[in-house]
C-alpha cells in the first residue's frame, strides 16, 4: 500500500467502522487544524458512505494555548454556548461523532491547573445531556487520532525531525490494523476475540478483582449485575460503532464504594494538555483518601476534587501486556494509544451500559445502585509484565485471570 492508500483507507474505516454511518445521517467531526488535510478525506468518504451532512468543528491549537494564557479570569467558568448547541443537535438528529485528535501532550504546560481545573469543570456541567447520550450509547461516536508535529517530537524525539511524522503516522496505521488485508474484516475479526473474552467474563460473574504489581494491592468489587463489554457497542437502533479506534481492552464498572488498597501508574497520564506521571492513589471504601504524582502533583489534585464522583472510579479495564501495542514499545504519550497497552482505571463516572438495564437508569437510580456518576472520566494506565490479577467467585474460591501481564485462561 502507499502512503495516500493508506490514509484513504484509514478515512473510510473511520466512517464505516468507527461511527458506521448511516444513510442520509448527520455526523459532527470535531477536529483540529493540525489534521485538516486528513479531515478533508474523511468528509470525502462520509458523504460517498451516504451521510447526509457532515459538520465540522474545527479548533487550533495555538488560538486555544492564547485562550489559558490571556483569557479573562472570569471566562474558565464559562462554557460557550453555541458548543452546547451544537452536541445537543447532534443528539436531537440521532447523529454521529467522530473526534480526530491530533493534540500536542504539552499543550498546556506551565497553565494554571485552577484555569484548566474550571473550564474542565464549566464543560462537564454545560454537557450533561451529551455526557449522558455517549456515556449511555445513545448516539455512535468514535475516537481516532493522526499525528501533529510536536506529537510526533514528543513520541518520537530521537529522529530527525523530517522523519518524526512519518513514524508516527506508520505507528498509528499499525495499531489500527492498515497495511495487513482488508482493515474492515481485520476490525470484524478482532472485535469478535475482544467479544468471546467479554462472554467468558460475563459467565464467570466474579465479586472482587484483586490486583497485585510493584506499588500496587488494590481490591475492587463489582456489582452483581455488572457486564463485560468490548470495543464494540451499540445504539438504541442497533447500529454497531467502535468507540475507540484502537481498542484492546474489555471492560465493566466497579462498586462504587467497594474499591480498598494502593495501585500505581505505569504509563504517563496524558490529561488537558499536560503530563502526569509517576502518581499512586490510595482508596479506602471506593474514596480516593491519598494521592501523589512526582510530575503533575497539582493538577492530579484538580482532577480528583473536579466533583464528588471524581474521587471514585468508575471503569475497570482489562487488557493483556502482550497487546499489539505494548509489545511495540511505543510510549505514545496520548490516552487512546496507551490504554490499549495496559490494564487501566478510570476516575469518574462509570458506563450504565456495562450494569444490566442501567442504561434505562437515570443518575439518582444509578447512585443508588452504587454506580459512580461524575462530570469528568479519565482514563489512567496501571498494568505491566508483572502485573497478577485474581478474581473472586461468588463461593468465595480464586480464579487467576492474569499471571505476569497476560490472561491465564
């Protein structure tokens, strides 16, 4: 394949995987300037796959660095509203969502974390309705990424800089399964392992997990009607999408309160433009009660006291160190790539769609069934090679689910 077949490629299983477009359908694309070109093509395959408009919302990030660094005090408590308006269409036109990132992990470093703090917490009350649509599938939404510059630096900064993108871009291809076959039935095919290992799971109904890993001994119980879900989902009109473009993980919710010990991070945590690294949490009755983090110590603090339920977990993800990309060795700097290298966790609120019926629940029903609610859900990386997880069974007998990184049966 060459370089443009791939991105051709790239763009149409994003339309036709990703968020599965349908015919005469709306779809948003939120994007930024660095991924204009690729953008362009994606429109292009949308329209051919038979969307019937496609809008798109374009950021930048030079504009949105002279925002954290000039904007008024009083504006990081604001949200805008014709950015509520226009997910509340998306909604309202049962569309889709495709989000191309493309940021720089550094985007916002040396910014205030009380500035980024606020406008996390302006948007997350401003887009509770649209929270509450993806978080429930109610709409398909998909998230990809392509390569900007200082991405590419950051990944890959012992190449010379005329090779950095290209890298990156040939990573990216890598993990999304381009370059092998046919993309869409290479996705078809993973999305059913991914799927067997949720049903395997599911039969098991475990009680507890327990984790144990250098600087980690955590417990997390799990609800009895928990679910074990893939990449794979579905709206309310059964149309499949895959949210994450990559995906390795399967993955339910916790117990709100039933969470007890220590764990560790193993990758840095790539969160609103900055880094945070090198950070343990403890949890005592679900309660995140001590948190530390080497790099980014006060914006962690931010980020846990965001709301009540962001001192809680609400995901538990599973994903073996023998995974595609762990095994590159890639330290991708960016969320969608290094989850999907590792076990992780997730500050914040939890997926209804992964408890039986939840997705009919509304917030109140879903607190009462100790399932975390929230304004924020970030995503933060706790597995490695040595990593043992064990699972408890409703008679109380162990069941090893991973030994040294990767599943034991």
């Amino acid at each position: 394949m060459t370089f443009q077949e791939k991105l051709e490629q790239y763009a149409k299983l994003a339309v036709k995987v990703g968020v599965n477009i349908q015919k005469g359908q709306y779809l948003l694309i939120n994007t930024s300037t660095d991924a204009l070109d690729f953008t362009r093509i994606v429109v292009k395959k949308a329209y051919e796959a038979g969307a019937g408009r496609v809008q798109v919302n374009l950021s930048d990030p030079e504009i949105t660095r002279a925002f954290y660094e000039h904007g008024a005090e009083e504006e990081f408590s604001r949200f805008p509203k014709s950015i509520v308006a226009a997910r509340h269409e998306l909604i309202e036109r049962k569309g889709a969502l495709l989000w191309i990132d493309a940021e720089d992990p550094d985007l916002l470093a040396g910014i205030a974390s009380s500035k980024i703090s606020a406008q996390e917490k302006a948007s997350g009350a401003a887009l509770v309705r649209y929270r509450k649509a993806v978080m429930n599938d109610d709409i398909a939404w998909s998230i990809i990424a392509v390569p900007s510059k200082k991405w590419a630096a950051k990944v890959f900064p012992d190449l010379p800089e005329e090779e950095q993108m290209q890298a990156l871009w040939e990573a990216i291809f890598k993990t999304v399964r381009i370059g092998e076959g046919d993309a869409v039935e290479n996705w078809r095919q993973h999305i059913e392992t991914l799927e067997n290992r949720a049903a395997q799971l599911n039969g098991l109904k475990f009680t507890k997990l327990h984790y144990k890993a250098p600087g980690t001994d955590l417990t997390i119980e799990l609800p009895d009607k928990h679910l074990w879900l893939s990449g794979g989902s579905k709206t309310p009109e059964e149309t499949t999408f895959i949210a994450n473009m990559p995906t390795e993980e399967v993955y339910t919710l916790p117990k709100k309160y039933g969470v007890n010990g220590v764990v560790r991070n193993t990758k840095p945590l790539a969160y609103q433009g900055n880094i945070i690294d090198q950070f343990s949490l403890t949890f005592e009755n679900g309660k995140i009660v001590k948190a530390h983090a080497e790099v980014g110590n006060e914006l962690l603090q931010e980020l846990i006291a965001t709301d009540e339920g962001s001192s809680y977990l609400g995901e538990v993800a599973l994903v073996p160190h023998q995974s595609p990309i762990s095994e590159s060795g890639i330290l991708y700097y960016n969320t969608l790539f290094d989850e999907n290298a590792s076990n992780h966790l997730a500050i914040g609120e939890a997926y209804p769609t992964c408890y039986e019926g939840g997705r009919e629940l509304e917030e109140g029903q879903l607190e009462a069934l100790a399932i975390n609610v929230s304004i924020t859900h970030v995503d933060f990386m706790i597995g490695s090679g040595e990593m043992d997880i064990d699972g408890i069974l409703h008679d109380g007998s162990v069941k090893p689910i991973f030994r040294n990184g990767n599943w034991a049966f």
